[in-house]
C-alpha cells in the first residue's frame, strides 16, 4: 500500500513596498493600483520598508524660511501617509500591513529631541493607527519565519553603505547578516548572497527598490545617474526559511490595474 504524501505547509507571502517617499503635489493612483494587486495576490502580511513620507518640512538640508520648509508643514507631511493608506484600505479592505520606519520619518524623533515642546507631536504610529498592525523603529527588524525587514541594515558606525562601483549595499549586508534580510533605502533592486562555512542555506540581502513614479523623483537625484527600479517585491517563505521572490514594476502593475 502506497501512503499518500503529506500535502507541503504553504508559505508566507509577504508584499514589500520600497521607499514611496510621498510628498505634496504628488497623485496617489499607484496606492490604488496597490490596493487592487493586494486583492488579487492575496499576502500574507503587507510590509511598507521605510521612507513611505519624505517629511521635507524636517530636512536638515533645508534652511528654516526656504522654499521646503515655507511650503510643507509637518503635520501635512505626516497626514499623505495616513491618506495613502486609507486609499489603499477603501481598494483592499483590511490587511495585515507592517511598517517600518525610515530615516526620513526617523526625522520626527530627531525634531523631537531639537525641541522637547513638540514631543509626540506627528507621533506615526499613533496617526497610523487603524491601517497598521506594527510599526518597527528606524535601525530594528521586524523578523516573519526567520527573515528580516528593516529600512537599511547599521553596521557599528551606521546605516551600511556601498562602496562606489565595486560593492553593493545588498553584498556588503549579506557579509555582515546573520540571517537573510530584506531593505530599502537605496530604491535599486539587488541580490547579495553569501555562504558561510557549516551552513546549509546561503544568507541573502534583497535590496527592494522604490515606489516612486519618475515624475515625482526628489529634487536631489534630478541630473545624476539613476538606476532606481520601481515596484513591489513578494516573498513567498518556506517553513524552513528558504524562500522565492517575484516582482512587479510599477509600470507593468499601471497597466493591469489602471
């Protein structure tokens, strides 16, 4: 008598969304578009990776009375994000969405500590309560089945960075990590992969991209070389923390769900 074999545990699927750096004057058609591929796809879990608002209004590379500071107010900064995710929730309805704070919300905390009268001022996770199930601090993980998200992996002196045309960021993080991690920040997509001596799996860094349409690039990348890929990352996860990626561009997901 032959015995059936067990039917495989499914994985966890996990939808990354890279840097969205929402701003003001920007459209937010691809949130709906979002919201329709969530739909469909059916993730597990739903993971913004961090700069989802730009939160110019606290740039430390603008001057107080400039044209950044004069025009966004932090408050409204901080409530695009909120308008993003409704927009989102009135195409999908509730899911689980994890978010990951960035060095650009990061800015709020560095605002806080610049003038302790505006201390909870514009606090995200508060603001964001009601779309989102975690809120992971800027420089943490949040760890799903053994893998980890965060904005951009710190080594013991800070964010990691690459070295010029001969490293990558997702290379130098798969040296470093101790288990395969997923980030953002720099909005190129990338694989690093590293095997170390006993191990059965190699460590993977996924560099995720961004969520930026070209048309809203920030002012500082504009005249420089730009090899940003825009889009969604899904991760579907094994029980044994082996996993499988697909993408979708931000193009491609306009002519689907347009």
């Amino acid at each position: 008598m032959t015995r059936k074999k067990k039917a495989p545990e499914p994985p966890v699927k996990v939808l990354v969304v890279g840097d969205a750096h929402i701003e003001p004057g920007q459209r937010f058609d691809r949130f709906r578009w979002l919201g329709r591929h969530i739909v469909e796809t059916k993730p597990d879990h739903i993971v913004l990776i961090g700069d989802w608002v730009s939160m110019n209004s606290l740039s430390s590379f603008d001057k107080k009375g400039g044209t950044q500071l004069e025009n966004m107010r932090v408050p409204l900064d901080a409530e695009l994000g909120r308008v993003a995710l409704n927009i989102i929730q009135e195409e999908a309805g509730r899911w689980p969405i994890h978010f990951v704070e960035g060095n650009h919300e990061y800015r709020i905390k560095r605002w806080w500590e610049n003038d302790a009268q505006m201390e909870g001022l514009c606090d995200l996770a508060d603001m964001y309560d009601g779309y989102i199930d975690s809120y992971t601090t800027y420089g943490d993980y949040l760890w799903i089945n053994e893998i980890g998200f965060t904005h951009i992996p710190f080594n013991k002196v800070g964010p990691i960075a690459s070295s010029g045309f001969t490293t990558s960021i997702a290379q130098k993080v798969s040296i470093l990590a101790g288990k395969s991690i997923f980030f953002g920040h720099s909005h190129i997509l990338d694989i690093g992969r590293q095997r170390r001596l006993g191990s059965v799996e190699p460590i993977y860094a996924v560099n995720v991209g961004c969520f930026i349409p070209p048309e809203f690039d920030p002012a500082y990348s504009h005249n420089r070389l730009n090899d940003w890929w825009r889009g969604v990352v899904m991760v579907e996860i094994m029980p044994d923390a082996t996993f499988d990626i697909s993408t979708l561009s931000l193009k491609r997901m306009e002519q689907l769900y347009e």
